[in-house]
C-alpha cells in the first residue's frame, strides 16, 4: 500500500472531495481502461475499484492496470471490499462494508498511510463505530433508486447533515447519483458524490465528468 501522497502529491482529508468514479463489473479490461481514462481525463480525482463477477486473476490484472492509470493522472485509487487486493495493486486504499471485515483489522494491515473508507448505509451507529475503528471517509446510501442494487434501502439527505455535525469526516453519498440530484447532496453535506452508470454508461463519460464536477464548482464559495 502506498503513502497518502503516492497520487500526485494528495494528502487524505484535502484530497477526499468531488466526483468518486466506481468502476462497474465490466469483463471487458480495455472498455474498462478507456472509459476510465476518459472520467480521469474529465477531471474526476478518486476511482475505486469494484467488480465482483470477475475471478481474482482477472480482478488483479484490472486493478494493476486501473493503477496505472491513476498514477498518470494524480488521481486515488480505492479498492472496494479487499484488503489483500489493494496491497497487491499498491492502491491508495481501500472501502469496506459491513460484512467485509473488520475495519481495525484492516487499519492494522493497510498501515496509517493508507484510505479507509466505510460503507454506512443508514446508519449514524455505524457511522460512529467507523469513526472509531480509524475510517477516513464515510459513504452513506443508497440515496436514489440504483442499478447496481436496486434492492438497497433508501437513505434520507437529513443523514449527512447529521453526521457533519457529529462525526466531521468527509462523506460520500452514493446509490443511483445522477447529474439531475446531484446538488441536494452537496447542499446537504456530502463532500464526494459516488458515482457508476450516469458516468460508465453514459454516451460520452467525459462530458459527464465535467457536468458532475460543474456541480462541486457551484457548491463552492
């Protein structure tokens, strides 16, 4: 695992704000790298890795190369659900969720350095426990109806202005982020915007990168 400034010079806190691209579960690896390069290229600054159909051979290759990719454009690389993974791709970090371990544990393995970020769905308690165990970032959600898990419980905007009074890390909204709710988000408190199908499908991700980072631009004094 790399130091906290292996993307460009990024330091953690400073560095966790704006669009945070989510990789979809593409088998494709060069329709994967070219989309991305054109959401990096956009402007977007943080990537996590996640794809849960491939194989871990496949999974390896793909953070390898999204690595590469991230290292040319100074962006973070996070790795979704795997510890082993992000050290073996020498990624800036990783996010877990609930049933993926533990996140001491992970502290512990991944070093100071290293991003940890924690899923905490509707949940301040969760939240709170995160906090604790060394979390960087909180990710709430899912705000929206989503494709990726279109089963998900619905979290309220009322949560990240809750959990910026109480907590102070940076949070992360996520689930079915479109360029059309984005701003009620940002207004509510949310300092990255977690984004998947309205950039990995859309006709030209680039221009959506742009679009969705015009919205962190309007939010900014």
């Amino acid at each position: 695992m790399k130091s906290r400034s292996a993307a460009g010079g990024a330091n953690t806190r400073n560095s966790l704000q704006g669009l945070y691209a989510i990789t979809p579960d593409w088998a494709d690896t060069r329709r994967l790298l070219v989309a991305t390069e054109a959401i990096l290229a956009g402007g977007c600054r943080i990537l996590q890795y996640r794809n849960k159909a491939a194989s871990d051979c496949h999974r390896q290759e793909q953070a390898v190369a999204l690595r590469g990719l991230t290292r040319r454009y100074g962006a973070l690389l996070i790795i979704n659900d795997d510890v082993d993974l992000g050290l073996f791709a020498e990624a800036d970090g990783v996010h877990l969720g609930e049933d993926d371990g533990e996140l001491a544990a992970a502290r512990e393995r991944l070093g100071s350095a290293a991003i940890l970020g924690a899923s905490c769905y509707q949940s301040l308690d969760l939240a709170r426990n995160a906090a604790r165990a060394g979390a960087d970032y909180l990710a709430f959600g899912s705000f929206f109806a989503s494709a990726t898990k279109p089963l998900a419980r619905r979290a309220d905007p009322a949560l990240l202005a809750a959990a910026r009074v109480e907590i102070g890390l940076p949070l992360c909204a996520i689930g079915g982020v479109t360029l059309d709710n984005a701003a009620p988000l940002l207004s509510a408190g949310a300092d990255m915007l977690a984004v998947i199908t309205a950039l990995y499908e859309a006709a030209d991700p680039g221009l959506a990168t742009e679009q969705f980072i015009k919205h962190f631009e309007e939010k900014t004094p």
